[in-house]
C-alpha cells in the first residue's frame, strides 16, 4: 500500500458539500495547484504546471476521488462486447506507448501512481479511440456569413454508447501545461486526450469516428502512429488556426482513420483523415456537416447516413441564418436516443461553450454556458 503525504490526505478530505439539486459526480475539493470546482453545475477541474504536476492533479481530483471508476471501466468493457478481449486490447495499448507524446505520458504515469491505479487502465482509455470504433457522431460548422451572431458556430453531439454511470464521470477539464496553449477539454475520465475541446485562440476540434474499413484508399492501420486522441491534444496545445492544425496533422504519423471538424474565430472545415492521406473538406454556402463517412471522392467508399441527410440541407444556397439555438435544433433531429450523451455548441470567437449532457438525448436538456475564456486567464 501506498504512502501519501499530508497534503493528499488533506485534499480528499477537503470535499465541498453539494448544492441543492446539483448532479453531483466528482467532489468538488483543491489538490496543489488543481481545482475541480462547480460552473453553473458542471464540473469544471483546472490543472497546472508541469506534464507530472498536471497528471498528478488529475490523478487525485479526477481519478481517486471519481465515483467508482473501476465499476464504470467494468461495465463498459460489459456493455461493449470487450470483456473477453480487454486483455488484447490492453497489450495493444502497450504497443503505441512509445508513440506517445513525452509530456503526455509523463502525465499518465503520474496520474496512475497519485490515483494507485494500474496504468494500462489508462493507457487503454487514450487509445480506445484508435483499437475500437465506436457509435456515431454529428458535427454542424457554421461560417460567420451564415452565422446570426456574425461569428462562427460549431455544433457536436458526442454519440457514445450509454454505459451506466458515464454521465457522472463527464467533466471539463483545463490544462494551463507550461509552453503550452492553454485549453479545455470535454472528456470523460480517465481519458486525457481529445474528444471535443478548445483552446486560447479559439480553434476548437471534435471527432468523429470512422471505421479503417470505410475508405477507398484502403489504409492499413498504423502502429507507428500517434494516438488520436494524443494528436488532437497536441493542436490545441500547439496551434492557434485551422490551417496551423492542417500543417502539425500533416507532419505526424497517423494510427487509423476518422474525420475531425475544426473550427477557429474565422471559421472551419472537416479533415477526413487515413494513414495515408488527408484531405479537408470546405463549407458550402457557409456551413460544413459531418457525420461518420468520407464524403471527398479520394476516400468515399459510400455515403449513406440519415443523419447526414437530415444535415445536408443546412448547405443549401439561400438556407437560414443560424444562431446558437438553431444548432442545438438542428443536432436534436438527428439524436441517437440514450447513445446521445453530449451535446454542445462552440462559439470561438468569444471562447464560449454551451454544453448540454447526461442520460441521452443530451439534446432535450438544458445547455449550460461556460465561459472558456474566462477560465484561459485567469491566473
């Protein structure tokens, strides 16, 4: 059994009591220079420093002090068909760790020795994007020539299957690492890459999942590669637009397929990205729609998708303006039910997120505003 110092016991022990009413998941509690605290009822956990600092602050306040992660870890490994093949899932984990970015592995490692966990569990989480595909995903970009606020827009909902207990373990999550851009994250611990996120400059990003079968230029999977989730982190942690996000993209090994949509205070674009190639995708008249298909003809390999259907409209010359409202809207008619779990729209220009979650469809529930800017700078 681990030793821990006064300081630790001390921060599991300082645990603010919960507001009347409030979805309360995480403790609200202080460890070193870490905070998770309440925003309008989102958890929202601040971590600064150095990569080991971060991942040990993480490792208290977002791992140790979590309701019952392993129960959570278990039942989704359940829920998905895993369980038989966790442990090969596992040993494939271990196989990318030396693609992983430096910093973030020394977060991880710190993490997993604050929480007194086994690090594969974490290892596993930050690649379960690149060994196993998962529901899908709706993305909506909206340019600001279509946009009624006169700024871009960027709708997601994060469709995911709806395991017992995840809504409670949904957090933001803001890293202030030193020589980095600071940035927040809309994850699910213990995942510490890049599910949906933004950062300082505004440039947000999401995935959306696609299978290595789904494409026409018929890539192998990569174990040369970085993680995707990892990948993502790194170009909020590094660039500042679309276009700088294309270029760092572009220089890196790439494990499977997926698209990303992005979107920066000017606007944005989907990247449809292989092993091999990729290849980005330009709104038309004004608004750019993703769902979990290639659509360019280098990668398509079939294009059937309700939901992008139900989308593509919205790209239509002379169709609606678009305000925050609207997106929601237009991400509620192509809900997956329970899968549903996230719902948000980002407004870069002034670093807002308004972020709905929960028991699906996360789209009939009440958004909630949290100003990401604010957070940025504060010291």
């Amino acid at each position: 059994m681990r030793t821990y110092s006064a300081a630790l016991l001390v921060a599991l022990l300082v645990i603010a009591p919960a507001a009347a009413g409030e979805r309360k998941s995480f403790p609200a509690a202080k460890y070193k220079a870490g905070e998770l605290r309440y925003i309008d009822k989102v958890p929202v956990l601040t971590l600064r420093g150095k990569p080991a600092e971060m991942g040990e602050q993480f490792g208290i306040l977002a791992i140790r002090n979590a309701p019952d992660l392993t129960a959570l870890t278990q039942q989704f490994l359940k829920d998905s068909g895993q369980e038989a093949f966790y442990p090969v899932l596992v040993k494939l984990a271990r196989t990318l760790k030396p693609n992983f970015p430096k910093h973030h592995l020394e977060e991880m490692e710190a993490a997993a020795q604050a929480a007194d966990r086994n690090e594969d569990r974490l290892y596993f989480a930050n690649t379960v994007a690149d060994l196993s595909s998962g529901l899908g995903c709706s993305t909506i970009v909206v340019q600001k020539e279509r946009s009624k606020t006169g700024a871009p827009l960027f709708g997601r909902n994060f469709d995911w299957l709806p395991t017992k207990g995840i809504a409670e373990h949904t957090l933001i999550v803001v890293y202030k690492g030193e020589g980095k851009h600071a940035f927040a994250a809309i994850t699910v611990s213990p995942i510490e890459g890049v599910i949906s996120g933004m950062n300082d400059a505004g440039l947000s990003l999401t995935i959306n999942e696609i299978s290595i079968r789904k494409t026409k230029d018929k890539a192998e999977f990569n174990p040369k590669g970085t993680p995707l989730l990892l990948s993502f982190r790194r170009v909020l942690e590094g660039c500042t637009t679309v276009a700088e996000a294309e270029k760092l993209l572009r220089s890196m090994e790439r494990t499977t397929t997926c698209c990303l949509t992005l979107c920066d205070k000017n606007g944005g674009a989907v990247f449809e990205i292989t092993p091999k190639n990729l290849e980005v995708r330009s709104p038309e008249n004004g608004v750019c729609c993703c769902t979990n298909h290639f659509r360019t003809a280098k990668l398509m390999v079939q294009n059937k998708c309700w939901r992008f259907d139900k989308l593509a409209p919205l790209c239509a010359a002379g169709s609606e303006q678009l305000g925050v409202k609207d997106v929601f809207q237009h991400l509620d008619e192509v809900h997956q039910g329970k899968a549903t779990l996230q719902s948000m729209v980002f407004e870069p220009k002034s670093r807002v997120l308004n972020l709905a979650y929960g028991e699906g469809p996360a789209t009939r529930k009440e958004p909630h505003r949290i100003d990401l800017g604010q957070l940025f700078d504060a010291k």
